[in-house]
C-alpha cells in the first residue's frame, strides 16, 4: 500500500467508462504503471462537478446516459477543467476525429494494447506540464 506521501505526488486519472471489464482493466493497468487511478460508470459525475481534478481523463466515447463527447465538451469549457488533457477512447476508429473536434487531447482505439496506452498517456502528460 501507498503512503499517503506517495499518493500525493502521483499523477491522478479519472476514467469514465460504462463496461466494468474496461474499466477494470484501465484500473490494473494504469495502477501497476505507477498512477493513482478513480472509476467512474458513468460521465455524471463529471458533469456535475463531483470529483477532485485529475491529471488527466480518460472517457469512453460511447458513455450510457450522456455521450462522452458532450463530456469531454464541456470539460474542455469548464473555467476549472479546460486545461486538463482529455484522452477519448472508442472501438470506432472513425471515432478519432470528431474526439478531436470535441478538445480532446488524444485518442485510443479499442482495443488497445498496454504499451501503446502507457506511452500516450505519458506523451499527453508530458506535453500538458
């Protein structure tokens, strides 16, 4: 387990997500790689400004109740969340573009390999600082 001290200084991701198995695997993935990692089922919690600003996001495209582009939308409008990188995901590839229109900083297909997923979000990370 963590100490606090160590879970202070670790980059924070919040992930939106409506598969559990997804959601999992992004869990135990992003964890392993060294983040401290929040669940989310749905984007409501992140249009109703419930939850502590992260590092960076990650949210499905295809969310149930709201779509994850209108999410990644009004983050990227939000006076307290616009900075912070967006990292949409999708089984479509079509999917890439209109993530981009949305303000996303990235994009992922699913599915996806591990290595691939570790290296863009530290590319994301690393041109946000």
């Amino acid at each position: 387990m963590k100490s606090p001290i160590e879970t202070f200084f670790m980059k924070q991701i919040i992930i939106a997500d409506d598969d559990p198995g997804v959601r999992d695997v992004f869990g135990l993935i992003l964890t392993q790689a060294g983040y401290f990692v929040t669940l989310y089922s749905s984007g409501e919690v992140l249009l109703n400004n419930q939850f502590t600003p992260p590092n960076l996001f990650i949210i499905d495209k295809q969310l149930s109740g709201v779509d994850g582009l209108e999410v990644c939308k009004f983050l990227k409008q939000n006076q307290g969340t616009k900075d912070i990188p967006v990292l949409m995901t999708s089984a479509s590839p079509n999917a890439a573009r209109i993530a981009g229109e949305a303000g996303a900083d990235g994009f992922l297909e699913k599915p996806f390999k591990m290595q691939a997923l570790i290296k863009l979000i530290q590319d994301i990370l690393r041109e946000s600082n």
